[in-house]
C-alpha cells in the first residue's frame, strides 16, 4: 500500500487550475495524506484556509525548486527539508518529466506519479478536467474514494475552504462596507484570462443595470489584476445613477467570502467562476471552451453556450433567461 501521509502535488496554474485540482487533494485525504504540500503559484491558491496545517503551499517558480529540471541544478535548503519528509509525490506536468521523477527518488521521494495536466483544448469526449486529475490517482487510490471526493463541492464542507463570520466581516470592511445591502448582492466578473473568453463588458453592464432597476439587487462587479480594459469598458457602459459596487484586486480569500454573501454569480469561463460555484448559485458563459471539459464544480451551476462558440453571438436576452431560470430555483 503506498504511503501517502506526506505528500508532494506539484500543480502549477491559474486559479481555475488549482481549483479544479481540490477533488484530488480530497482524495489523496481520504485515503491517508495527512500533509499536503503543493509546489504550485501561490497567487491562485490563494483561496484556501490560512489555518489549514494539514496544506501548505510553496512556489514552483522558485530557484529553491531547479533540482526538478536540470541534474546540474541543485535544490535550496528550504526544498531539501521539504523533500526529507516526503513519502509521495504527483506530478501534473505536461512534457518529459524524467529529470523531476529521478531528482524526487534522489531525495528520498519513495513513489512518484506522472499525470499529465488537462489539455487546454479539451478533446471532444474527455472527462472533465477534475475527473482527469483524480483518475490518474487510481493506481494509489481507491474507485470509492475517487468518488467520494467528486462529492465534496461546496465550501460549507471543504475542509480547505471553510470560511468563518468575521472573514465575511473583514471581506466587507474591505470594500468600505459594513454589511450587504437590503436587496442583497449578485456578484459578476466581465473579465476571464484570456479575450476570447469574454462577453462584452457592455452586454455585462446592461445585465447590471436589469438587476440593479429591475430585481433591486446591488451587482457586485469584481476586477483583477488584468482587467483594466474590461473596467474602463464596463464603467462607461453603465448609466449615471445606477448604483453598483467595483470589488478591484482583492485576495482570492476575500473574494471569496464576498462571492459567498451574494445571491448569485455571473461570470465568464473563468477562475473566479469555479470559485463562485463552491458558494452560491452560478451562471457561466461559455464561449469556444468545452464546457464538458471545463465546467464549475458545483451543486447550483447552469451553464450558457454561445452559438457556435461565438460570444459575440449570446444576447443580453439569452444570458437574463438563463439567469432568471437559476434563480428561481434557487430562491
């Protein structure tokens, strides 16, 4: 039986990636791993429990981890203590990965595992995403555990997201605010990581502006670090007069107790969408992505389809018919 108490996941990314990798840290959990560490970026795990002491998170790119990819390059002082301790290790890693595999059994590393990421493309009939990063467990983890991680998706019951009262507080005092407003937020996000992958910040305002005057909600509009264009595009969208609320480069964690006092999300195929499906009802706009492949983990998603892949094509209408419908189910 492989030891899996102490265990190496090196799983570098964006947001969307390190949240979609949770189901297989839940099952390497389940089936033993009582140390998690993820040699990752640390920007995108950002989301996680602070006070989680069974996860720690450290940086792929850093020159502590060159021993992985070159036999000339040695390891720093910080990676050797880790890898003193290690039992296990995955490897998400698309590529010749040899030199990883042999430097980590040169440390001591007894088991390592090679599963290649997900593709960006996603083939017609993959799994998704989450399902491949956990199948390849299954030389080491059992088909019930497997399953039982796909059950864990929401963060009342993620023992890594679990958020507390007076992080909700601290989320809201970071936005200048002391509670939500009487008609409650809907959260959005006009931008993604990649153009293609976006619907006009001014069909986002016009949706904005129906929920605000019609449903008489505040829209909570969030914006990273590389939306700046999108922001500029979405506040000269919106009418003077028409109250919402811009939420600008805060911490994942804070983003995501905020996602989790709003009544629903509206967002791009993006990583905050993945984020907003483990906290509340969530609409995701699909354009050329398969949405098989890709799709939010959570128990209160719908997904909208562009016409042939095509954004440019989804109308402000289809997206409000689509919204209305999950809200309704889930009022």
């Amino acid at each position: 039986m492989t030891d899996l108490k102490h265990t190496l996941v090196i799983r570098p990314g964006a947001l969307g990636d390190s949240v979609l990798t949770l189901p297989a840290l839940h099952a390497l959990r389940l089936a033993g791993a009582e140390n998690l560490l993820v040699l990752g970026t640390p920007a995108s795990w950002g989301f996680v429990r602070q006070d989680h002491n069974g996860l720690r998170v450290r940086d792929f790119a850093s020159s502590e981890w060159l021993g992985l990819f070159s036999e000339s390059a040695l390891f720093g002082e910080c990676a050797r203590a880790a890898l003193s301790k290690i039992h296990s290790a995955i490897v998400y890693l698309s590529g010749d990965t040899t030199s990883a595999e042999r430097a980590l059994k040169a440390h001591g590393v007894q088991n390592v595992i090679t599963i290649p990421p997900p593709l960006a493309a996603g083939h017609e009939n993959a799994p998704h995403a989450s399902r491949q990063l956990t199948n390849g467990l299954s030389p080491w983890i059992s088909a019930e555990s497997i399953e039982q991680c796909h059950a864990v998706h929401d963060a009342a019951h993620d023992c890594f997201l679990i958020l507390d009262e007076m992080e909700k507080h601290r989320a809201m005092y970071g936005i200048g605010l002391d509670a939500a407003p009487a008609g409650g937020f809907v959260a959005m996000h006009p931008g993604s990581g990649g153009m293609k992958k976006c619907w006009s910040p001014q069909r986002f305002a016009r949706m904005a502006v129906e929920l605000s005057c019609h449903d008489g909600v505040v829209p909570l509009v969030f914006f990273g670090p590389a939306d700046e264009s999108t922001r500029d595009a979405f506040e000269a969208a919106m009418p003077p007069g028409v109250e919402w609320q811009p939420v600008e480069s805060r911490p994942l964690r804070e983003v995501l107790a905020l996602l989790s006092l709003s009544r629903g999300f509206i967002g791009n195929d993006s990583g905050v969408s993945h984020l907003a499906a483990r906290v509340c009802p969530t609409l995701t706009i699909f354009g050329p992505s398969n949405r098989d492949v890709w799709s939010p983990i959570g128990a209160r998603v719908r997904i909208v389809q562009a016409p042939d892949g095509r954004l440019d094509s989804l109308s402000v209408d289809a997206v409000q018919e689509a919204w209305a419908e999950l809200a309704a189910l889930n009022a």
